[in-house]
C-alpha cells in the first residue's frame, strides 16, 4: 500500500514585503525540503491590499511552482483577517502560520512537527529576540503581552506571534469561529487540546 502522503500548508500574511518575499520563498522551501518524502508543500500568501510589488512578486511565485498559492485583498484588512482568509484556504492536515518578514525562522516548523509527532495539536514558536525592532516597539509588546496575560481568562503564552503550528482537528474548531473582532493567537489558546 502506498501511505498516504499529508499535506502541510503554510499560511503566510504579505503586507508591503516586497523586499523580502523572494528571500523567504527560497528559505522557507529549502528549510522544509527535508520533509518532502512525507509532507505536500502547500504555501498560501494572503497579500493584505499592499500597494507595492508585492503581488507582482507572489503572481511570479506561483507561475514557476503550483506549490504556491495567492490570496489578494482589494485594501489592507490587517493581519488577523489576512490569517484568517488564509488558513480559510489552506487545504493542509497541519497548517502552519509565518510572518513573511524572516522574523519567524521557517526552519523551526521542523521542530514543531517533532512536537506534533510526539501528540500536540498545536505548537507555538516563542520570541527569544526580535531582531530589527526599534526600543519603543520592544518595550510596549513586552509590556503588552504581560497585561494582556493579567486580564484574560485565557492563558496565551508570552511574547508568541502568530507563529504556530495547528493540527486539521484545530484548524477545523478554529475555523467555526467566526468573530469579527479576532486576536486569533487567543482564540487558539481558548480552543483547548494539547498545546
Ligand atoms: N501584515 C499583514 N497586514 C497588516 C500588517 C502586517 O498582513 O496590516 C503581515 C506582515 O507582512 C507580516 C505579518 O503580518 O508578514 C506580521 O506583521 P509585522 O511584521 O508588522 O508584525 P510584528 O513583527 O510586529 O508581529
Ligand atoms: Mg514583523
């Protein structure tokens, strides 16, 4: 019998990266070519109305690798409905989440899959710097996370992004959630299982 080859689907916001889109296509490709014998590639850039050539750049993306997929917003919507119409699109049984801006490693969705081999359903990638940030941005998201923690009934991990890897079974609860107003990092903490 042949085993079933899964999908792995990358869910990737685009606002204003034109510098940096075809870097982090070569990385994230060379990062997750290890996983080939097992894993489809599937890559779903959401460019979120960026007005630079950004999507220029992912249209010739996607004309040289069917791999790649291509969301464009008429205006910029923000990143949580950017993610949002992303993994809406990502066809993956693991589905991962990434900044396009290189500030997310692609080579740590490795380690997050050991993680789910081992059983979790989602599995986060933690801030250990942010690199390129101005001393004001790095203060208040310290800050911010720390409060955020205080009020909320939920428990998110501190100084995570987006960057998270997600079992279908997660995507499937997540994507029930239709609130208008999303904080989508919390909305996964909130969904429960193995994290
Ligand atoms: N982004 C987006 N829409 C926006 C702002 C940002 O899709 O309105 C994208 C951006 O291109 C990047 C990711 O969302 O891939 C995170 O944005 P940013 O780097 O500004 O956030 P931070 O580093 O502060 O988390
Ligand atoms: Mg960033």
């Amino acid at each position: 019998m042949i085993p079933h080859v899964k999908t792995l689907s990358v869910v990737i916001p685009v606002y204003f990266e034109e510098a940096v889109l075809e870097t982090f296509y070569r990385r994230v490709v060379e990062a997750l070519a290890p996983l080939e014998a097992e894993f489809n590639l599937e890559l779903v850039f959401v460019n979120d109305g960026s007005m630079d050539r950004s999507l220029e750049i992912l249209l010739a993306l996607r004309a040289q690798d069917t791999r790649v997929k291509v969301l464009h917003f008429s205006r910029n919507f923000g990143h949580q409905i950017a993610v949002t119409a992303g993994i809406d699109h990502a066809s993956g049984d693991l589905v991962a989440i990434i900044d396009a801006d290189l500030q997310d490693p692609p080579e740590v969705i490795l380690e997050m899959i050991e993680h789910w081999r081992q059983g979790s359903k989602v599995v986060y990638g933690v801030r250990a710097e942010r690199k390129g940030e101005s001393p004001f941005k790095l203060v208040t998201a310290k800050v911010f996370y720390r409060l955020l923690g205080r009020l909320s009934e939920v428990k998110i991990p501190l100084d995570t992004g987006d960057f998270r890897l997600m079992d279908r079974i997660v995507v499937e609860r997540l994507r029930e959630m239709r609130e208008e107003s999303r904080y989508i990092r919390g909305m996964i903490s909130w969904l429960g299982f193995k994290q």
